[in-house]
C-alpha cells in the first residue's frame, strides 16, 4: 500500500464520519480514528508488520577494523606518546560491550596482555553479538568507550601498546 493509496483512505474516513477504522493486510496495519474536538481531528497510525523470512545470514562475520597508528584526542597523555599506541577501532555500529554477560569479568583490562585473535569486546548490532577480536599483540593501555554505550563505525574503542 503506498502513500497516495493511504491518503485517499484518510480522507474517504474523515468524509464519512467514522470515528475508527482498522484495515489489517498481510504487510501493513493502519488504524485512522477521527475525533470531534477540535484540537486532534485526524490521528493515523501506519505500522509495518515483518514479513515471516528465512533468518538473514550475513555474508561474511565482521573482521576487526585494520588498525592504523593514531592519536586519540580524548587521552591524558601527551600526543608524542600516543603516536606509539595503535588505535582499534570498531567495525560495526551497534552497542559495545566489555563483558560477554552482566555476571562474567570483561574481555580485557587496562594493562591486559592481549595476542592477536583474543576478543577484546562485543559489539551488539540488531540482536546479534559480534566478538571483536584483536588483530594484533601487545598490551591494553586505555579502554575509550563506557561499558553499554553505543559506538559509530570506526570509533576508537582500544589503545594498545604494541611493544
């Protein structure tokens, strides 16, 4: 159903003078109620029900980002030092997580030595829980993200020292 075909239903229920009208078909629920007062004459709720599919597959499991030698600005350290560390970053967009549930200890520590291949975190992105894991070894010098917070793609979770 598209736009033009809803617009023409909103009108022929308001001419009419029905107070509500439910259509249900196999993609798309709508609801229009009419009011008397004044203030809301017209309210129109479109919602989009999921068709039944087959569970997507992703086509391959999200690598971590190629790590490049970055400066992070929000880091205590003079930016000489910084310049040592490698930045990793996350692949996805999604919320990050340190632990991989409430009860367990987190992946990693500040101070944590790491090789590459172990998981540093989980990025949750629409319900699936993505490992992040390292792609290179070394040390956990700073954690950049808040446990639970959401991460844009490409944003510096880790810095490690790679000596």
């Amino acid at each position: 159903m598209d736009i033009k075909e809803i617009q023409s239903l909103i009108k022929f229920v308001a001419k009419s003078g029905a107070s509500e009208v439910k259509l249900e078909m196999e993609d798309v629920k709508i609801t229009i109620r009419t009011g008397s007062s004044a203030s809301s004459p017209e309210t129109t709720i479109v919602q989009q029900i999921p068709m039944a599919q087959a569970p997507a597959v992703p086509a391959a499991p999200a690598p971590a980002a190629p790590e490049t030698p970055a400066p992070a600005a929000s880091t205590p350290e003079p930016a000489s030092d910084d310049s040592k560390y490698i930045t990793i970053k996350s692949p996805i967009i999604g919320t990050f997580y340190r632990k991989p549930s409430p009860d367990k200890p987190a992946f990693v520590e500040v101070g944590s030595t790491i090789s590459q291949g172990d998981v540093l975190c989980v990025i949750e992105a629409m319900k699936l829980f993505n490992d992040i894991e390292s792609e290179v070894s070394g040390k956990i010098v700073k954690v950049l993200v808040e446990d639970s917070s959401p991460v844009e793609f490409d944003q510096p979770l880790f810095l490690v020292d790679p000596s």
